[in-house]
C-alpha cells in the first residue's frame, strides 16, 4: 500500500527441526511513523530483523518494502531502507566523515560532500567530523551510524536495539532524535527495543514474544487489548515477565 513503508507478512523462520524462532509474524509499518517491534531478550527480534534486512531469508511469508517485494525485488527494497545494526559497524580509525564518505562510495551517490555535510549538521556531529570514531563517545558513535544509514535518503530506517550499551543520557537523547526524523522529515521508523521508556505515547507497537506478535497497533491499542493499565502493565501480562 502506498502508505505503508514495510508490510510482514505470515513470516516464519526456524534455526533447528520443529523449533521455530518466529512463527506467522504479521504487522505494518506506516509511512512517515515510528514504530517499536517490543519484546524481551530471546523473543526473536533479530531473527526478524536480519530477514528484514536480507541477512537471512526464509521460505514462509513475505517481506514488503516500500511497495518492493524483498525476495524478487532486493535491490530496490534494500535501496528503500537504512539500517543500524545492534552491533557497531564503523571503522574505528576512520574518521567521521571518512566513514561516511566511504559508505557513500558503496551506495554509489555522485558528488556526496553537501548531503554528509547535510546528514553532519543534523546530527550534531560538524565538530567532530574530523576525530576518529574510536575518540567519540557511544552516543556520538551511533548518531554517526545513523547518519550513513540516512545518507542515502531512505523512506525507511530500521535499528535494531540500537541504545544498547549507551548509558542513559545518550540513549534518552538517540530516542528523542530519531522521535524528531519521524515528525520533521516524515521518516517510517522501525525501532527494535525490550525498553518500554523508549516508546512514546504516540508510537505504534509490535508487541513479539517467543516468536509471535502478540499484539499490534497504537499504545492505547496494545493497552486496551491487554485490558491493561500502561504499556508496561500491558508487557507485563502479555509475555508473563517483569517489564522493563
């Protein structure tokens, strides 16, 4: 649908014989919104974050990006997406700007200066685009992977558990930037989390718990078909383990 970023749909994958990491998983994400897929350690978040992202694929269900069909149409799905990975990925001896520049090298963008001078200014991040990775802090560090995940403008950025490791300031401040990127640039955002304070009143939820979407929708959505007070109440009785 032209205003759904990315469509899952009845996606099922298994690591070994009749144990299933993700089972008939199904929700959307729409255009310009934020929405947090929700569930504990060992739910299967990054299983179905590396189909998401082609890392794995599967033989059961369907994978949609901005109206391309991930398995006959890769190329134009991935080039619709950004991605952060849980684990870091620059180049720690690269500089700011050196890693941009090469990851604009591989994204074949011609002329790329104004756009990673664009993407630096955005997040903050002018004054050090000529330090090191390895001399910023955590928070600095992710705002930069954002940043190469944004240079090629896509209408969709996936992160997977992306404050883990930060401490909270840094991670208040990743949430409330990319909270912004949704409403000023009308990005669709699909943001993996087991946090519950990271999820906003306004988000959407994709509630995953060993392997199945439990419940979907906005948070007064998740809430009320938990018969729940509070998104943590709603966490808590839904995947029966002490919210986050």
């Amino acid at each position: 649908m032209a205003d759904t970023a990315l469509e899952v749909e009845d996606l099922s994958y298994g690591y070994t014989r009749g144990a299933k990491a993700l089972d008939k998983v199904a929700f959307a994400v729409p255009c310009g919104g934020f929405t947090a897929l929700l569930g504990p350690n060992g739910a299967g978040k990054t299983t179905l974050m590396a189909l998401i992202t082609r890392l794995f694929s599967s033989r059961q269900g369907r994978v949609v990006v901005c109206g391309h069909d991930l398995a006959s149409a890769p190329r134009a799905a991935l080039a619709s997406m950004g991605v952060v990975f849980q684990q870091p990925t620059l180049d720690l001896d690269l500089t700011v700007i050196q890693n941009l520049r090469y990851a604009a090298a591989l994204q074949g963008l011609a002329s790329p200066a104004a756009r990673i001078g664009e993407v630096l200014a955005r997040l903050g991040l002018a004054d050090r685009a000529d330090s090191k990775v390895r001399t910023l802090s955590g928070g600095m560090r992710r705002r930069a992977e954002i940043g190469r995940a944004l240079l090629h403008r896509p209408q969709l950025l996936v992160l997977d558990e992306p404050t883990v490791g930060l401490d909270i300031q840094s991670r208040r401040d990743i949430v409330a930037h990319v909270h912004r990127l949704c409403r000023e640039e009308s990005l669709a955002v699909l943001w993996a989390t087991h946090l519950i304070d990271e999820i906003e009143s306004d988000d959407r939820v994709v509630l995953l718990d060993r392997g199945q979407v439990k419940a979907s929708g906005t948070v007064a959505d998740v809430v009320q078909a938990a018969g729940a007070r509070d998104l943590g109440d709603a966490y808590q009785q839904l995947t029966s383990r002490a919210a986050a």
